[in-house]
C-alpha cells in the first residue's frame, strides 16, 4: 500500500486544485493520500468528493505554521474537527499575518530594484486563502525576474535573504494542544529540515511529546539517510508514529512528486488510531478518513 500524508493544493501553495489533486495521486499509484494544506481547510471537500469517485483513500489535514526562537517550524494537524473556535482563530490568525507581510516584501524587493505590486502576487495565488511567499516567488517567475520558486527563494526570499520578512505564528506545543482539543493527531513536519534542524533538538521533541505529539516525518526529502536514521530511533524511543510523504507541491516544488517518500501501513493505522483517541477525548466531530 502506498501511503503519502503530506500534499498541497492551490488552496495554499500547491499548483493543483484539490480535485486535479487526487486525481495525480490516483494515477500515480497512490492508495491513501493526505491533503495538508497550509493553515486552511478549505480544499476538503473538492478532494473528497473526488477520492469517493475514484475510490482512492483520503486523510484530511493541514500544515499548521509555527515558531520557535524566531525560527519557522511546521506541525501537520490530521483530522481535527474543523469548527472547533479556538483553532479557527488560530489558523485565521496566521492567515491575516501571511496577508500582512506581503506588502512589506514587495517593498523590500523594491528596495534592491525589484518591482512587483499586490495585484501581481494576487494573479498568482488562485484559489489561496492567504498570500504567502511562493505567490511571490511565482509572481517573482511570471515577470521574468528568476527562473523558479527556488531561485526567488534563494535569492531574495528565505530567511536570512534581502526580501524576508517575519510574520505571527504560534509556539509548537501551543499547537499540539489546539489540534488535540479539536480531536486530531498532531505530527511534527520534516523538523531536520531547512530551518527547522536549528531549533528541534532530541529534547525539544520529547517536550512536545510530552504534550501529545503523536507523531514525526522522518521520510522526506529534506532528511538524508542519516537523519533518517537518527529520527527512526528517536521516535522510537518516545513511541511516536513515524510517517513519510512527498511534501507535493504540483510544479511549485522540484523534486517531491507523489509517493516519492510514504508511510507504511502499519504507522498509518498507528496514526489514525493516535487521532480516533483524541477525538474520543475531545469529544469533537471529526472528518473521518475515506478507506474505500
């Protein structure tokens, strides 16, 4: 079986509708595919439906960001209840605050000669709850000024770039604890990856552990044989699910198509398992996974 829990559409960043979506999954081979975009859940439904006529599985979620010591992190919340008030606000929050920073890059690249406007990133986001920076960087492609998303990333982009701006996102365990209340599984993304590697430490994995992480991304393509390896054995030693996925972007990200890293069967079920718990606690009504 293969499993891939970790995709976006153009609800976020993703170059897909959420329907183009499965529809990709589906001739790729794949069995069980999540939708996790960015702090939106807003692409559910046109994925389902379309999973139930193809009859492919589907796990709902969303990539939440976070942030510890000034440093980007990523949490992936599976199956939370979507009303739940506190984690609207949340995600709204992040939302208004990736909205927000938008102007302030534009006037960062027009200080290094570059000249977009709002209007320009806007005609790039398509069906995107909020701006962020791969609109950008699409925006950045569509005038002729790089080649690609990474090279906007590279060059003006990424933190520590000339064009880089902070924006609002919670602490981590903040986040573990509202996808809990709204009834999901929490399950740290790619955390040796990019950025991430700086702030999450062996301890700081544990503490989120503590507070009920029920999972970590081991495979992926930001991760080497090596950090594999090491995460295998920490989420081992804190029983946590170990998944894999693509981190899929449609033609927004190189090098991460459908089912290229995947969960195995016997974590996915240790997952949904991890989330019917929660949502038992909770008390919440939850999205169940399609498992035709």
């Amino acid at each position: 079986m293969r499993i891939d829990l970790h995709t976006h559409s153009r609800c976020s960043d993703g170059t897909d509708s959420p329907g183009v979506l499965v529809d990709h999954a589906a001739a790729a081979g794949i069995d069980v595919l999540a939708l996790t975009d960015h702090d939106t859940f807003a692409g559910w439904d046109e994925a389902r439906a379309e999973a139930e006529r193809l009859r492919i599985g589907l796990v709902v979620g969303a990539e939440v960001s976070c942030r510890l010591a000034a440093t980007s992190v990523h949490m992936l919340a599976y199956l939370p209840d979507p009303g739940e008030p506190e984690l609207q606000a949340m995600l709204e929050r992040v939302r208004e605050g990736r909205n927000a920073r938008v102007p302030l890059i534009l006037e960062r690249l027009r200080a290094v000669g570059v000249v977009l406007d709002v209007a320009d990133v806007a005609a790039q986001s398509r069906d995107a709850t909020s701006l962020g920076r791969p609109h950008v960087a699409d925006a950045l492609v569509a005038a002729g000024h790089v080649a690609n998303r990474r090279e906007a990333f590279d060059r003006w982009l990424s933190e520590g770039k000339p064009a880089y701006i902070t924006r609002y996102a919670p602490e981590p365990a903040d986040v573990v604890t509202r996808i809990i209340a709204a009834g999901g599984a929490p399950v740290l993304a790619h955390p040796r990856g990019r950025a991430s590697r700086k702030v999450l430490s062996d301890d700081v994995i544990a503490s989120l552990a503590d507070a009920g992480l029920a999972g970590v991304e081991v495979d992926h393509h930001d991760h080497d044989e090596a950090v594999r390896r090491a995460l295998r054995g920490l989420a081992g030693d804190l029983d946590l699910v170990v998944t894999g996925s693509s981190d899929h972007h449609g033609t927004g990200k190189d090098g991460h198509e459908l089912g290229s890293c995947t969960t195995s069967e016997g974590e996915f079920l240790r997952l949904l398992d991890r989330a019917r718990v929660n949502a038992e606690r909770s008390g919440r009504v939850v999205p169940q996974p399609y498992l035709p």
